[in-house]
C-alpha cells in the first residue's frame, strides 16, 4: 500500500517473534545466526556484555540500531534484513511498546452503568461495528444513531481522552456497541472501555499490534470481538469478558499480515490479508517476492477455514535472476488492505487489492474483485491500473529488485462502497491512489460507469484509507502528501522525513450517478511557525446527515456542510490530553481510520508519526458542550 520505513520493522519484529512461537519459522534459521554471531559473548558474557535475557528487554528497534549503525555493526555486517528478522524472532525482545501498554485491569465500578449489555439487542440499536456502519462500507451514519444534527456540531467539545500506550500512532477503528468502545492498539491490546466515561471494561493481550479495527458478532451464541493483529492472526473474544473464545493463523507466508477490520456475516468472518513483503523487497539479498493477497472465510463458532482465496489464481514461481545472483519469483502481492464489502442482493463479497510485488504483473492488481459469499469463487474482477508492479527497491539505492514496470504504485487502501442508484441501478464506488474516483456496475461485472479525477495521485497521493457516502454523493478526501529528506543523526538511516506545508489534501464531493463535481473543498493553510505540517488527508471519511467529517495529517479534524463544503467544526487535535487512565495523551496526525458517530458522540483517533507525520497516542471523545 504505502512504501514501508521503521513501522516496517517493527512489524517484522513482532511478526518474527510470533511464528517463532508458534513453530512457523522463516527462514534462514535465527537460532544458527546467533550461534554463529552472538552466542560465543553473549551465552558468556564479560564485563559490560549483556546476556541474552538483558537483550530479550530490549525493543527490537532497539535490537536492530545496535546491528545497523551502532555497538553491534560489526556484528551485523553483511546480514541481510531477512537475516536479522530471523534472528530477531529468535531473540525475541519483549522491550518496546508493548511492555508499556497503559494498564489493562477493569476500573469500571460496579454500578449500573457497568452491567453485562445485552450485546445481541445492541446490534440492532444506534452502535458504529466494524470499518463502517453497514456491510456496504459507505461509512454513513443515519440521523437517528448519530444523535447528532448539523446544527449542534459547532458546539462539540472534548468529552474525554484515552492514552493508548507508549506508541507513536493510532490507527484502530473505534467499534461502539452496546455503549461499550472496543479498540485494538498498537500496543498489543484489544481494550473495552465505557462509550461515557472511557473507563475500563477489559483488555486481552493480542500476539501481536492491532493495526486494524475490530467488529462485533457472534460466536455460537456469545456476543464476540472478531479481530486481527500484525502477525495474521485472528482473534474471537467474548465480548462480556474479554476472554479469548478461539484464534487461528489461517495463512502460512511470513512476511502476512491484517491491516483490515473482518467482515462478519451470517456466522462467517471474512478477513482480508496484506503484507509487508514489499517493504523487505529493498534488500537486494532477498528472494523476492512469494506473498499472495487472499481473503478467508472462518466460522465465527469456532474459527475453523471455510474457504480461502487468492487474489492471484497462481502460486510465485522462478523469473529471473537479480543484478546480484539472486533468484526472482513471481507474479506476487496484490494484497488487501480494507474490509471486504457484501452485496446481499446477489450474495457476494468484494474486496480491491493492491499492487504487484514483482514481474509479471498479474491482471488483478489494483482491481476490484467479486467472490462467491459461500464458497469463494472468484466471479469476475475489474482491474482499474494496469501493470502495477512495485517494492521498496524502485526507491532505494540498490534496486536489484525492483520490477520492470517500476509502479506507480497505485494500490486501493480503501474498500469499494455499494450504492444504490435508483431504479434497479447501482454501483461500487471506489477512489484510488492515482487520485482517479471509479463507478463500476456489480451486475455486469464490473462495467464501468464513469471515472472522475480527484487529485494528482502518487505513491502516498490520491485517497488513501476510505471514501464516504450519503446515498447522494461521494465524499472524496485526498492525500498528496509532499515529502522531503531531512539529515538526523539519530536515525539508523541517518535521515527522517519532512512534510511540506503547502503540498496536499482537499475534500471533494461527487455525484453518484454521473461523478461530476458537486464542490470541491480547498486544503487548510498551515499556520505561521508550525514546525511540522501538512495538509494531506489521508485519513478515512465519515459522513452523517448534513455533515462530512475529515481528519488532516495537520492534526485537525474538520466537519464540512454536505452541501457545499464549507467548515462548520474545527478542532486542534495535535496538542496534550489529561486522560482517564493516567498518563496524559498526546495528539497529532490524523490518518487511517476516521470518526465513529453514534449516540451523539464522535469517537477519533490521533497520532501518526509515519511518513514526517506527527505522532501521538490518544482516542478522543468528542459530545455537545462535553456533556
């Protein structure tokens, strides 16, 4: 989706150390790297030498600095990033942001506003469960479960702030059912808090960061959280007691991941998979590439695999040789970064995918795929971006791997939106990288009905995360994002990313039927001093009637008038919060996911350090004068 830096390794560290867990190892072996390279000091250590228990405390970034550029570069010389990912799940370093995850014990008290909620009932009451409101992933919510009308926006203010951890983003989508939040962190904590107060229900420690949202269902009679982590792997949790009902790692390449809420329908857990492969492709050692995109189909009663499919029909096999020797597979990627939408009309799921990772480019990267509800079969696919083959090599120094099509990179993060048109017409809908807006016809496989452009697209351009709709327009909020180097000690690379105040962003409302622009909202101006901004808005839209919601990698998050795009609501974000469990929070770039609004509350996070973004920790609150 988005070319991979540090969150990259991050996730190859806490990915590492599950399958070595779990008795998935990659390979090379991590345990004969350290043999050969670390266990002659640190299984007998001497004078200032730690042991291998003082660096399982480490972080693993932590780990990886001393490899590259610190204490330990002569160590590490010569490995490969694929080495050190193996020999950091040997390791595995348990320092970092999950051992500082805020405490997770209950401190709801046991009064009448803390009782077992009859989850079953509030799923047919005002509630904001899974990426969207509904399974067409149109992110609308109506006026009734918003319990908010245009006219009160204007006076939202802060209602409370949760700190979500030592972590520098915040990306889960906020879930609300049944007056309860439930969140997964980065910190490796799935949490239920009181939709109210913000206090504690419960928390589970996942294998893994959650880098995706949650959604609520059922497990055989139990209300249950179904929800993914970083390593893959699938999680049922009671919904009442946050204890684990089942989990399943449903797939077998290394390098997978979950960077999406599930899909929950009649029983079933849809979940997509995407990947981290295109990250690790920049090193010119390394076999790229193997991942394929897939999406699963679990029983929710007991997570056992119904049916899983591909995005792409064949599995990698030899290309060609590298620059340096090394044998090349494909075709491979077109990972799924979003939730599956379903169309209960014809009984079919669709997902869009990402690009390719390596030569040949398949004909169902950066397409819009239609599969079988109950069985998976792929129906048709509507391929938007032919020829998308990319990895981090395209920009490294060392492009040994990079593919012969070089990009653009103009993968979907965001799930299609089913619309009705009228009559018996309708559409999905869907905006991309390229900054192109698509309407394609589901009953004819996918035909497409118009394209409009929305901005000038580029690896982190176009939209990113999620478009919105009112059953009258589309809601369009663009990226763009400028970017530049800047020198920083401090890095392991030796340099950090800078935004640039004054390249980006816009919010754009089409009409459904024809695509045409209805308004375009222009990018907020950066104020004079502001050390790091950027207007791009990456994040995911929300509308409600009336209102469209927004948030910027500035830090603000605005409301706009659907009908003409003017801001009614505007707030700073990127500043410090007291909190309900303790430490303060602090907030920053606004990205991913975008508000929840039920019950007259808007639920958003804030924090994004990628991407010279501003970091931050902390899920925010927001209801009519606070109350």
């Amino acid at each position: 989706m988005r070319y991979v830096c540090l969150l990259a390794l991050m996730l190859m560290i806490s990915t590492a150390t599950v399958l070595s867990a779990q008795g998935v190892a990659p390979a090379p072996d991590g345990a004969a790297i350290y043999k050969e390279r670390c266990a002659s000091c640190h299984d007998l250590p001497q004078g200032r030498t730690p042991a291998l228990g003082a660096i399982k405390a480490m972080s693993g970034e932590a780990i990886y600095v001393a490899l590259s550029t610190g204490a330990m570069k002569t160590q590490g010389q010569g490995m490969s990033i694929v080495q050190i990912f193996a020999l950091l799940g040997y390791i595995a370093p348990t320092g970092g942001a999950a051992a500082d995850a805020p405490l997770i014990t209950r401190t709801c008290k046991a009064d009448a506003g803390s009782t077992a909620v009859d989850f079953k009932a509030a799923l047919n009451a005002p509630r904001w469960n899974g990426w969207s409101t509904s399974s067409t992933n149109s992110r609308f919510q109506d006026a009734s479960s918003a319990g908010l009308v245009a006219a009160q926006v204007p006076a939202l203010k802060l209602k409370w702030a949760f700190n979500l951890g030592a972590v520098t983003m915040a990306r889960s989508q906020p879930v609300i059912v049944g007056g309860r939040v439930f969140l997964g962190t980065l910190t490796n904590v799935v949490y239920s808090l009181d939709a109210k107060s913000g206090c504690t229900y419960w928390g589970f420690k996942t294998d893994a960061a959650v880098r995706g949202g949650a959604t609520m269902g059922d497990a055989n009679g139990v209300p249950a959280i179904f929800v993914g982590d970083a390593s893959a792997t699938v999680y049922a949790l009671n919904a009442q007691s946050g204890e684990l009902i089942w989990k399943i790692r449903p797939v077998d390449n290394f390098t997978t991941m979950i960077t999406a809420a599930p899909q929950v329908h009649n029983g079933v857990v849809y979940q997509t998979f995407s990947s981290f492969e295109e990250a690790i492709a920049a090193d010119p050692s390394y076999q790229c590439c193997s991942f394929r995109g897939s999406v699963v189909a679990l029983d929710a009663a007991t997570g056992k695999k119904i049916w899983q499919t591909f995005t792409i029909p064949e599995a990698a096999q030899p290309t060609k040789k590298n620059a340096g020797g090394v044998q090349l597979l494909g075709p491979s990627g077109a990972g799924i970064w979003s939730t599956p939408t379903i169309d209960e009309k014809l009984g079919v799921l669709y997902v869009s995918t990402g690009d390719n990772y390596s030569d040949p480019a398949s004909k169902t990267s950066d397409s819009v795929l239609a599969m079988n509800l109950k069985t998976g079969e792929l129906l048709w696919s509507r391929q938007l971006t032919e020829n998308d083959a990319f990895n981090n090599s395209c920009t490294s120094p060392s492009p040994a791997n990079c593919p012969t099509a070089k990009g653009p990179d103009f993968d979907f993060g965001q799930p299609p939106i089913l619309v009705d048109l009228g009559g018996a017409n309708r559409a999905l809908i869907i905006a991309q990288k390229s900054g192109m807006v698509h309407a394609i016809d589901p009953d004819k496989k996918g035909a497409i009905l118009w394209q409009s452009r929305a901005s000038k697209g580029g690896y982190l351009g176009g939209s990113q995360w999620g478009s919105a709709s009112d059953g009258q327009k589309v809601y369009v909020a663009t990226s763009d994002i400028g970017l530049g180097g800047v020198p920083d000690a401090t890095s392991p690379v030796g340099f950090r990313l800078a935004v640039d105040p004054k390249i980006g962003g816009g919010l754009h409302a089409l009409d459904l039927k024809t695509g045409a622009t209805v308004w375009d909202a222009m990018p907020a101006v950066c104020a004079p001093g502001q050390s790091v901004c950027s207007p791009a808005q990456s994040a995911a839209v929300s509308v409600i009637p009336g209102v469209v919601f927004s948030g910027s990698v500035d830090g603000h998050l605005r409301a706009y008038s659907t009908a003409n795009g003017v801001v009614l609501w505007d707030v700073d974000t990127a500043r410090e919060f007291e909190t309900v469990n303790g430490k303060p929070a602090r907030g920053g770039s606004l990205d991913v996911a975008g508000p929840a609004v039920v019950n007259g509350m808007v639920f958003v996070n804030s924090g994004y350090g990628q991407w010279g973004g501003m970091p931050g920790n902390a899920l925010l609150v927001f209801s009519v004068d606070g109350k």
